[in-house]
C-alpha cells in the first residue's frame, strides 16, 4: 500500500510533465496576440466591442475576404468559436 501511495504521485508528475512537453511553441502571432491582449484593458459590461478582422469560414472552406465586426454596425452579431473544428481532437 505504501508503494502505491508513493507511486501515484510520480506518476501523476511524469504524465503532466509529458504532456507539458509535447505541447508546441506558441506562434510569432499568437505571442503577439497575448501581449496585445495583455496591454489592452478589458472592455466593461455593456460597452461596444473594438473593431477586428478575422478569416470567416464556412463548412466548404474559408471565405476569400475576412470579417470584419464594423460590417455588421447595428445588427446582433453572434461569435462561435469551436476549438477542435477540423482536427483531429
């Protein structure tokens, strides 16, 4: 019983560290989207959302021209985001 009291946790630090390792560098972009999110203060309940542009997708593919928020001024606009979309996750 004491083994396996001394055991689990081993195992449980070498899998994190495993997974930790086989994680990949993060992207020029992605650090540069970090900082700027970082250095931006957060938006306040209610308040209008600063303009961005991003690769609009559909189930065929992505658009040829990006999205851009203030091309939908005074409508409802509505952002999903499914993270494993065309992966193998």
């Amino acid at each position: 019983m004491n083994r396996f009291v001394v055991a689990l946790p081993a195992a449980l630090a070498l899998a994190a560290s495993t997974a930790l390792a086989q994680q990949p560098a993060p992207t020029p972009a992605q650090q540069a989207a970090a900082a700027a999110a970082a250095a931006s203060p957060p938006l306040e309940i209610g308040a209008p959302a600063p303009d961005f542009t991003l690769p609009g997708a559909t189930r065929f593919g992505t658009l040829r021209d990006p999205i851009k928020l203030s091309d939908f001024k005074g409508k409802t606009v509505v952002l999903a985001f499914f993270f494993r979309a065309r992966t193998r996750g």
